[in-house]
C-alpha cells in the first residue's frame, strides 16, 4: 500500500506519494488554497484517496510535523496538531506525524543547486518538502 505524505502550510500543500511497495518517494504537487482554508485541504486528500490514479491504494497520511529545532511547539505545530483532528473526522486512514524540521529549507537548497529560477522553486518547493518528509518516515518505516 501506498503512503500520502503533506508538508502543510497556511496557503500550499505539498503532496508526495509512496510506491506501492513504500521504497520510494515521488512529489506530487504544491496545492494552493484560500489563507488557512483547510477544508480544501482536505478535499484535496479526499481526491488522493479516493478518486484518483492512486485510489484503494492509500492506507496512512504522513503529516508533516513542524516542531522547533529545540523539539518544542509552535503556533505551526498546534494548525497542525488541529489541521490533523479535522482530517481524522473526515478519513478513515492512520495518520502519522514525522519529524518535518529543515524539510522545507532542504527543498529549497536542492532546488537551488538544480539551478531552479526562484518563480520554479515557488512551484516546486513544498511538493519536494513532502517528498523529504515521507523518504525520512520510510526509513524509520524500514528500520522496524
């Protein structure tokens, strides 16, 4: 089964997808919405999971999870912690927080090596972000 990662924000959403077998990770977009709208958010997953290319093939959200580089929380991390609890009453999927400190920065450090003007890196940067996140939970995931 496949794993849906999200690197959420107040705006985007970047999107990353599993393979089948849960080895590799591959973005998918960077969705836009409405400032702090996260029905549409969640409405976005629901196309994921059930309508989609990848559809009856999703069985866990991997949700980014923004916690200050000393682990403690941020304003961030409680949207999060809420954007998860909305998600949960809307989806019958586990979802799972993984660590997603510098995943951003990263994403724009390798976008920027790739010579990416910095209107592409703005389209690319939270889908690679996603990405990151879910190779990261995919390693823990194997370490078991």
């Amino acid at each position: 089964m496949r794993k849906l990662a999200l690197d959420l924000g107040i705006k985007t959403c970047g999107f990353a997808i599993s393979d089948f077998n849960c080895i590799i990770a591959k973005g998918l977009e960077n969705y836009n919405f409405p400032t702090k709208k996260f029905s549409e958010v969640i409405n976005r997953i629901k196309w994921y999971i059930y309508d989609s290319e990848y559809k009856n093939e999703i069985d866990e959200i991997i949700l980014g999870y923004p916690l200050r580089m000393d682990l403690s929380k941020s304003e961030r991390t409680i949207m999060v912690e809420n954007f998860q609890k909305m998600l949960q009453r809307e989806v019958d999927l586990k979802i799972t927080f993984q660590d997603e400190r510098q995943s951003t920065i990263n994403a724009e450090k390798i976008l920027k090596l790739a010579n990416y003007s910095k209107t592409r890196r703005k389209t690319k940067k939270d889908s690679l972000a996603a990405q990151l996140i879910l190779e990261d939970y995919l390693r823990k995931y194997y370490e078991k």
